[in-house]
C-alpha cells in the first residue's frame, strides 16, 4: 500500500469504521475540521450522498413527528454558487435584517467550486476541485452579475489579467502534447508541439510553441494512410457534402455526431477517429461519438473548410480562459460567505480571500442571521398557509424548520423527490437535465523538470482514462505565488470523464456515474500513477519517487446537461422553463435551471428565482 492511500485510509473511511462511526456521523462529529485541506476522496463523497440515494429508492421521511426547531425567512437547499447568490440577492432584496439558513449535504460549502489545499515542502499549493473559471466575463456576463460582482463582491475582472501570467509556459519553450496511448494505439507516444488552438485558449495564438501541422502529424504512431487523411481534413480542398444546399448541410452537420462525420462523410478509419475521441470530453463531458458535427464546427476541429459555409465561432467562448482564481471559482464562493457571514474570515478584497483564513466554526452560530449548516440533507419540502416548512436530516436525526420562502439550488433531478407537491409535467421536466459524471484530479509533485525535459505543459489523450493532464494555471494572487521554477513543487490537474461510445448523451452519463459511484480511492491512484508514468516517465518522472498528494474530487453528478441536437429536440426550451417553475413559495435556482453548466448561469438563476419569490 502506498503512502498516499495509507493516509487517505487514515483519513477517510477506514478511521470512521474504527471509530464506529458511518462517514456523516464522523464528519459531524468534528466541526472544527478543515475540509479544503482533506486529501483522498473528495467531490462527492462519503456521507453526502447516501440520504438523498435512499430518498431516490423510496425512503419516506415525514414532517409531521418532529416539530418546528427554528423560523426563517428564506430556507435555501444546496450551499453552491447558486444557492449563496441566492442568499446574498435575497438578503440585498429584504434588507439586512432577513434570517437566512443554508442547508449543504456536504462537509463543505460552494458545491462544485471545490477548493483543494496542499502543503509539499512547507509550500502552500492551492488547487480546484470543480467549478474552474469565469467564462468570457465581457459576453456572457448579464447586468444583474456586473452589479453583484464588481460593485459588491469586488470582483474586478481585469484584475485577472495580470494574475495570470500567460507567457510563464511559452517563455519555457512549452508546447501542448498528444499523449497516444498503446491499447489503442500500438505503442505509448508523446507528440509535442501541438499547434491546434483550445477553446477558450489561454496561451496566444504565437506562443502555442506549436510545430507545423504536417511535421506534427508525422510523429502520430497511425499508419500512413491515417495520417494522408487527418492532413486531408485541416487542407479543405474538398468538400465532402458537395451538391448540398447550406441548409442541407447545416441539417447534417447537426444531426450527424463528428466520429460519424469523420468516418462515414469524410471517409477516415477509425485510427483518425481515435485522435479526436476523447478531445471534447473536458469540454462537453462526451466523446466525438456524442457530440453533433456542427458543434465542432464552431470550435474549430477540422474537416469542415471544403463545405463553404464559412466561419464558424462562438462569441460566448472568444475571449482567453484566464479569468481564473488560484482555487478556481471557490474563491467567489468564499468572497459570497465572508460578505453573507463577515465574522467568518477577515479582509475585504477579491486578493486577500485568496488566503483569508475561514473559521467553519462560525458558519452555524446560534442567533445569528444568516447560517450555513453543512452535513444536512433536505428531505422534504413542502408549502403550507403561512409559507414552507422543510425537514433536513442531520447526524442521524431528522430537524424541521419553517421559513417565509425557500429556494431549491440543488439538482433538479432531487427536487421531485424533495417537493412531492410538484406537478407530474414539471416532474418530468425537472428529470431531463441528467448531469455528467466527472473527476477531477489534482496531483501535488516534487517538481516539473520532466515536463520541461519533455516541451509540453498540458497534454491532450484522446484514448486514455484521464483526457486532458496539465500543469496548473500560472495564477498569483494577493500573497499566494504560483511556482515559476521547475524545481519547485506544482500542482497537476487531471480530467477524468467515464463515459462510453454507445447510447444517447443521458444514457453515457447514468453508466459513467454508476461506474463512478463504485471506484474507491485505490482505483483511481492506480490509474493515475500508471498514466503519469507512461506519459511522464521519458521525461524522467516516477510515480514512486516525484507525487506528494493526490485529492481525487468525484463529481457523479457533474456538468449540468446541455442540449444536445443529435438527441434532442426545439422544445427543450420549453422544458428548461417548465422544469424552473416556482411551486407555491418554493423557487428553484441552479444551473440546471438554465441547462448550462457555467458560474454566470448559476448566478443569474439565483437572480431570477428570488424576483419570483419576492415580486
């Protein structure tokens, strides 16, 4: 047993079953833990899921044999950006006086904007564990998020402009790789040099360190043939829908996922499918199988320049990825919860919150305004004369609470089985948005001189468990320093989607997240060790030797579901409105409320549910 394991077993499960006690139970048991800076499992882990699974299989749990413990004025269920945005737009609504309590299943509050915390030799590591960044702020950002961000939060995002050093990779002469691995490849390769843009990309166009496309696809372990036909695909010389009307075309490329159009329009083998199959899963949480044509399209995969149907883009997705905190977005979720609870961690800016040190003991105190209660699991939610009640379970114990309104910010498909009032339409409605299975890993090592030997600082693997292995974002922030030499310790993060080819885009995702549910720790080291190892290890890099830490954060219920046009239909909007609307004095607020899975969705959904509740 390794090192890491053996203190993720000390840590986790194992010492609960010692102690007698079952994961929540522990968890409760020591308020004054620090949950960023636990290792091993984390995301969805044990003792958050477990209650709201068996609510799911029929457990009933009645309100009527305990009685009312305390009285609020907003009850909001689900501690993530949506419900503390909800918190804060509620409380700026009714005045400061308004009594807010905030019920999480986890130890931990922000949902998906996990913070990971390491200490490797004496040096504080920050990494993010879901919710990663602000995207294209200047786009997507509506008036309600500028005034709540800027003005109120103080969130500045030119600010990020600076804290992330964007020529730190590039002036190290660092490239992106594909990593090809040998099940299905023939042989482990690592192709640097790649100059194909991300989406999103943080690095410039002229700093992609990237080879000429033809002496890049020249490396790729596929055969001659493979490789004729992925150079076909970026020259455009060809239209392969010729005699088809751009209407036509468009139909096509909408209904027809990019393996298909690869190999069954453009006339590529499955070794050209293959280099481009698990590219979208960071992305889209699927594979080309299950991601429709024309999407590519506008993201720039190749293959469409023959078709003339000129450029393809995505103004929501033009401006660079840096608008990143070290944490990710759980710094906004901590600027959130010191303005709602200022006496839980000093300082004021957008800088200091960065290593602002936040005491979980005043999260829950009692008298106090706005409380944040983690390790509680609503179970039932129901509207009565006066306003709603709500029963939460907790230690084992079942707690009931009354409040004026109540806002449901956790994932749609729970709010039926939380809300039985909700009508049968809505019911269905709400259980559309399957959300994806992810993991993401961050994995602390001694150091990055193999990368350096190696060129790259991220690599792409179109076949591998983890599709996407990186150094961490380059940011500083108020006190917190990102490494700049490579002999210094980092951060890596690592991408892992389980989803299959086969099925709609709901179906991959109910199978990858019941394959999720049943991995422990131990399986997912042993596969980022081997992965590491075979990626890394030409560089110089061993497993054995270089990794300090692994937090693995499990996220069985991920990225909310975004519409899909090779599986779904011109009335989802109607469904995305039907499944958020308010039940009585209950409104709903997340970002499966808006069918996309960004932070600005997140907080406009917030937005919009107190308007409901309070006009």
């Amino acid at each position: 047993m390794s090192d890491i394991t053996r203190r993720d077993f000390l840590n986790g499960s194992a010492l609960t079953i010692a102690a007698g006690l079952t994961p929540w139970a522990q968890a409760v048991a020591q308020p004054l833990r620090y949950p960023p800076a636990l290792t091993g499992l984390r995301g969805h882990h044990a003792g958050s899921f477990e209650i709201a699974h068996d609510l799911r299989d029929g457990r009933k749990f009645s309100l009527d044999g305990a009685r009312i413990e305390e009285r609020y004025d907003l009850v909001v269920v689900g501690g993530g950006i949506s419900g503390l945005a909800a918190a804060w737009f509620y409380r700026n609504a009714a005045g400061r006086n308004a009594r807010i309590l905030i019920l999480d299943n986890h130890d931990d509050f922000g949902g998906h904007a996990k913070r990971n915390e390491f200490r490797v030799d004496g040096r504080l590591i920050l990494g993010y564990g879901g919710s990663e960044s602000l995207q294209s702020p200047k786009a997507n950002f509506s008036k309600n998020i500028a005034e709540f961000l800027i003005k109120k939060l103080g969130v500045d995002v030119a600010r990020f402009e600076k804290a992330f050093d964007r020529d730190l990779y590039p002036s190290l002469k660092l490239s992106r790789g594909v990593f090809f691995a040998r099940e299905s490849f023939g042989r482990d390769v690592l192709v640097t040099g790649d100059p194909q843009p991300m989406v999103s990309d943080d690095i410039r166009p002229e700093q992609r360190n990237g080879r000429p496309l033809a002496q890049f696809i020249a490396d790729f372990p596929v055969s001659s043939e493979s490789k004729a036909q992925l150079l076909g695909l970026y020259d455009g010389r060809i239209d392969p829908l010729s005699g088809k009307s751009p209407d036509e075309k468009l139909a096509i490329l909408k209904k027809t996922s990019y393996r298909d159009f690869l190999m069954k329009i453009c006339g590529c083998g499955e070794e050209v499918a293959n280099c481009f199959q698990g590219r979208t899963l960071d992305f889209f949480a699927l594979g080309a199988d299950a991601i429709a044509a024309n999407d590519l399209r506008e993201l720039g995969y190749p293959g469409f320049a023959g078709l003339g149907l000129g450029e393809a883009g995505n103004p929501d997705l033009d401006e660079p990825y840096i608008y990143h905190f070290p944490d990710g977005n759980a710094s906004l979720a901590r600027l959130l919860v010191r303005s709602l609870i200022p006496g839980v961690a000093p300082g004021k800016t957008m800088d200091d919150v960065v290593l602002a040190n936040f005491d979980y003991s005043k999260l829950d105190v009692s008298g106090a305004r706005i409380r944040i209660r983690l390790q509680s699991t609503c179970v039932h939610a129901r509207n009565v004369k006066d306003g709603v009640e709500l029963a939460y379970m907790r230690g084992g114990n079942l707690h009931r609470v009354a409040a004026k309104h109540a806002v449901m910010a956790c994932f749609n498909m729970a709010i039926p089985y939380i809300v039985p009032e909700i009508a049968e339409p809505q019911r269905q409605a709400l259980g559309q948005n399957v959300k994806a299975p992810l993991v993401y890993s961050n994995v602390m090592v001694r150091d990055w001189e193999p990368w350096v030997r190696l060129g790259v600082h991220e690599i792409m693997a179109p076949m591998s468990a983890h599709s996407r292995v990186k150094l961490d974002y380059p940011v500083s922030m108020g006190r917190y320093r990102h490494p700049r030499r490579p002999s210094e310790p980092i951060g890596l993060h690592m991408v892992h989607v389980p989803v299959t080819p086969g099925g709609d885009a709901r179906t991959q995702f109910r199978v990858g997240r019941s394959k999720l549910l049943g991995m422990e720790f131990a399986d997912f080291e042993k596969i980022i060790r081997d992965e590491l190892d075979r990626m890394l290890g030409p560089g110089g890099f061993s497993s054995a030797r270089d990794i300090r830490a692994i937090t693995v954060n499990r996220w069985s219920h991920g990225y909310s579901y975004e519409a899909n046009s090779l599986f779904d239909d011109k009335e989802d909007e109607s469904t995305i409105v039907a499944a958020r609307q308010p039940v009585g004095r209950i409104a709903i607020a997340n970002s499966d409320s808006q069918w996309e899975a960004y932070v600005h969705s997140a907080i406009d959904q917030a937005a919009r549910a107190v308007r409901e509740l309070l006009d």
